[in-house]
C-alpha cells in the first residue's frame, strides 16, 4: 500500500510540472485501476493483521468465568439422608502472562516475514505491470510510426502500378513487369492490413493492463532519442546496471520466500520448548445451601510445561522445514540465475541494436539520396518513373528498419530496468525527458 502511494504521488506531482506526461499517466491508469494490485494491497494489510495477532498471544489476557443457580444434592448418611436445596454461585477471575513461550517468538518472526513477502509481492506485480504498460505503450508507438511509413509506401507502390499498367497497354512494359508490379502493391497492403492490426492489438493490451478504454489519447508520435541514450549507455553504465541486479522484486521476494523457509525451522524446532506462564486468580463462591465453600481463593503461580516426547513427531517435522529451505536456497539461486542471464542478453540486445543504428541511419540517408536521384534523373528525363517510385519504396523499407530498431533498443532497456530493479518513477520520468523528443 505504502509504495503504491508514493509511486502514485511521485506521478501525479511530474504531471503538475509537465504538460504532457503520457507514459505516466498510463502507469497511474494501470496503478490505480489494476485488481491485481489492489488484491495485493490487501492481501499486504491482512499480513500486517496477522503479524499484530502474534505480537497480541504474547501479551496478557485477563479472564472471568462463573456461575450461579438452583442447586439439589443429599448427603447419605448410615442413619438418614440430608437433603439441600437453594440458590449457589461461584466466580473466578484469572490473569494470565507468558513468560516464555518460544513458539510465540518464532512465531512472530515468521508473521514478519510473511508481512515483508506481502510487501515484496505488491512491488513486483507494480514493476512488472509498469514494465508492461510501457512496453506496449513503446510497441505502440512503434506501431504508429509504422503505419505512417507504409502508407507512403502504398501510394509510392500504388502509384508504380498504375504507371506500369497504362505502359503495358501501351506495349512498353512486359506483363512479367506488370504482375511485379501487382504483387508488390498487395504486398504492401498486406503489410499495412497487419501493422494495423498489431498496432489494434497493442491498445487492447494497454486497455487490459490499464483497465481503461480510451488509451489511444496517450499515444502520440514521437522520436527516440538514440544519442542521448548513446551517451548515457558507456561501459560503465552497463556494468551498474548489471551491478543492481540484486534490487529485483523478483530476486528480493526469492529471498524473503527463502527467509521464511528458513524461519520454519526454529518454528517446528521450538515446539519441544518448555512454556512457561505466570498466572495470578482470585475467586469466590457461596449461597443459601453449603456453608462448606472455598471463599475469597486467591492464587499466584508460574506454570511450567515441558514437552519430553511427542514419538519423534517433532523431529521429522523439522527434517521437513529443513529440506523445504534447502529447496527454496536453491528455486532462489535459479531465478537469480535466469533473471542474470536475462539481464546480459538484454543488455547484449542494447549493445547490438545501438550499433546497428549508425549503419541503419547510414542506410536512410543513402536511399533517401538515391530516390531524390532517381526523382531528378526522371524529371530530365535520364530514367523511368517506375525506378524513382521503386527508389522511394527502398527508402521506405530502410525507414521502417530504422524505427524496429530503434523500438527494439526501448523495449529492451525498459527490460533491462526490470530485471536491474529500477522499475519505479525515476525511471519513467528519466525515459521521457531523456530518450523521448
């Protein structure tokens, strides 16, 4: 509960002091919205309610019990009987104080724990939702940048079939040229019909994350901002990265899963502990029948348990706890391990596709040229208008690698900010003011 608030804060003071916060906004959606988040939240005030009922078996308790009524009863006797009838009453009121009890202390250790684990557990489902919302809302602007690009490349396409058409029935083009033509026209439909149909999809993902309709509002075109992270992203950058891996939700809820584990078994082993209480009564009793009562009782005592042997119960269910730790140890090292790999090959990911952007961007720019070329030679009269509209759709092609890329490389760091533990809002405000424009 507690670090949904100061996330939710955090957001809602960047959106005072910027005009547009989209990504955000989107988190604040998913936060505030999601169910999932909510039953954690609960589930985290009920670990807190169960950790303040330890602590309470360890304080006093203050009991009175009594009675009172009709009483019939007779003493036999060789001679004759006597019988009694009348009213009888007895009251006892007892204070009781544990003075050592290791099962509640173990107790109560566990109960912490357990309330930590709920804790931990909230923060992941709010990292990975983070993580996913930003995710699809980077695919989705992707999507957009996309559907843009292959919009101009149908129309460049469109454009060379009519005019390959009108040759062929003029017999200047072959109908091999014709159908090419044809084919790659309804090919890039066909690429159109699809982005379409993933960018649609990436909103219904953001709708379900978020749990609200209008999420298209929150994307809006933008470029990213490869220099920037270029500059931030040095060999140093990515060795802490790789440093902070230990901050994962993940690994840190591992840990605290192994904590309690390990908790279990001072918990069982305690059960053979001697109990010790202190325990101070008063009582009273009469009525109209027994002049023979116990009256003003009044008792102060420690009582002492001590178990001696419960047929090795005690010890197998400690062998248990013991293996379930070995077991937790090591479920713990192999996340940590998966989530490790993860992280290096995401960062390779990184390396890799800001490498490539520079022989991409290289790629734009040379086709780009070759089309306003290819556009020139047309207008003098040097080529065909068919090569000028078959250079603009090169152009268009590298266009669309450029910004897979440079997708991919966003995807990837949100991923690599998941598994390094650096889900939270710095990390959002630092991807908008510093790799958006």
């Amino acid at each position: 509960m507690l670090t949904k608030i100061i996330l939710l804060t955090a957001i809602s003071v960047s959106m005072l002091n910027a005009e547009i916060n989209l990504l955000a906004a989107l988190c604040q959606k998913g936060i505030e919205n999601n169910p999932k988040i909510k039953s954690f939240e609960h589930k985290a005030s009920a670990s807190h309610s169960y950790y303040d009922q330890s602590v309470d078996r360890y304080k006093p308790s203050l009991n009175i019990s009594g009675q009172y009524g009709n009483q019939n009863y007779h003493y036999e006797y060789p001679e004759t009987n006597i019988y009694h009838h009348g009213r009888a009453y007895n009251y006892n009121l007892t204070f009781k104080q544990s003075i050592y009890r290791a099962q509640l202390i173990e107790g109560i250790k566990d109960a912490k724990a357990r309330e930590g684990l709920a804790l931990m557990q909230e923060k992941d489902e709010i990292a990975k939702l983070v993580t996913m919302i930003l995710q699809n809302s980077i695919n989705s602007v992707r999507q957009k940048k996309i559907i843009v690009i292959l919009e101009k490349k149908l129309f460049v396409l469109t454009s060379a079939y009519e005019n390959i058409n009108k040759k062929f029935e003029m017999q200047l083009a072959s109908s091999i040229e014709k159908y090419q033509a044809f084919a790659k026209m309804q090919e890039s439909k066909s690429d159109l019909i699809k982005a379409r149909q993933i960018y649609e999809y990436n909103l219904y993902n953001l709708r379900l994350l978020t749990k609200y309709k209008d999420v298209e509002k929150y994307i809006t075109p933008v470029n990213f901002n490869i220099d920037a992270m270029r500059k931030v992203f040095n060999k140093s950058k990515f060795r802490s990265v790789q440093e902070s891996i230990g901050k994962n939700t993940r690994i840190k809820l591992d840990e605290q899963s192994v904590e309690i584990a390990r908790i279990q078994i001072g918990l069982r082993n305690s059960e053979r502990s001697p109990q010790i209480d202190a325990v101070l009564s008063y009582g009273d009793a009469g009525g109209t029948i027994d002049a023979v009562t116990r009256q003003d009782e009044t008792r102060a005592m420690l009582t002492l348990n001590f178990p001696i042997f419960q047929g090795g119960y005690v010890d197998d269910r400690v062998k248990e706890s013991k293996y379930l730790y070995y077991a937790a140890k090591e479920e713990a090292e192999d996340s940590r391990l998966n989530i490790k790999i993860s992280l290096e090959k995401t960062l390779s990911n990184i390396k890799g596709g800001l490498a490539s952007v520079t022989a991409e961007r290289s790629a734009v720019e040379a086709s780009k040229k070759y089309f306003e070329g290819a556009s020139k030679s047309y207008v003098n009269g040097v080529s065909s208008l068919t090569d000028a509209y078959l250079a603009e759709a090169e152009y268009r092609d590298n266009q669309l690698r450029l910004v897979n890329t440079e997708a991919d490389i966003f995807t990837s760091l949100i991923e690599a900010y998941y598994y390094s533990g650096q889900t939270d809002y710095k990390y959002i405000q630092e991807l908008q003011r510093k790799y958006f424009k």
